[in-house]
C-alpha cells in the first residue's frame, strides 16, 4: 500500500509541550517521515507553542484553530479572496 504523508494526530499534539511521551511520539512520527521522505501534516495545532515546537521539526503541515476554525467552501472562498485580494 503506498503512502504519501503521515498524520500526526491531534491527541499528540494537544498536549506536546507538557507530556514527554507525546513529544516523543510526535518526535518519532516527523522522523519516520523524514527518513521515508514523506510529507506528514499536523492535526489540531492551536496554540503558537505548539506551532513552534512542530516548526523547529522542519516542513511541516499544518493544520488547526490556530489558522482557523472549520469552515464551508463558501466561507473558505470568501477567506481566501479577502486575504489575498482575489
């Protein structure tokens, strides 16, 4: 089965910057991902710690309320063209 991208799970994240067992765990998953070459996203980043430490990892993807919280196609549309001018 190929793979493309890992997926760091939020309930990794969330906690990060305080439970060593999920640093390391989220440590191992960027490093996997390196050494397979593959692209990994980070789910549910909501603060700028958590932004930080997941930075300092290399290129990363991610993903969470620290951007935005959920929105429609027509509400991402209308992000998108306000931010960029569109």
């Amino acid at each position: 089965m190929p793979i493309d991208e890992l997926k760091i799970d939020r309930s990794f994240i969330i906690n990060v910057m305080n439970k060593t067992d999920d640093a390391a765990i989220t440590d191992a998953i960027i490093s996997m991902a390196h050494t397979l070459d593959l692209q990994f996203i980070a789910e549910g980043v909501e603060t700028h710690d958590q932004l930080d430490f997941l930075k300092h990892k290399g290129s990363i993807n991610i993903q969470g309320f620290i951007f935005s919280p959920p929105v429609s196609g027509s509400d991402f549309e209308k992000l998108l063209s306000e931010r960029y001018k569109v």
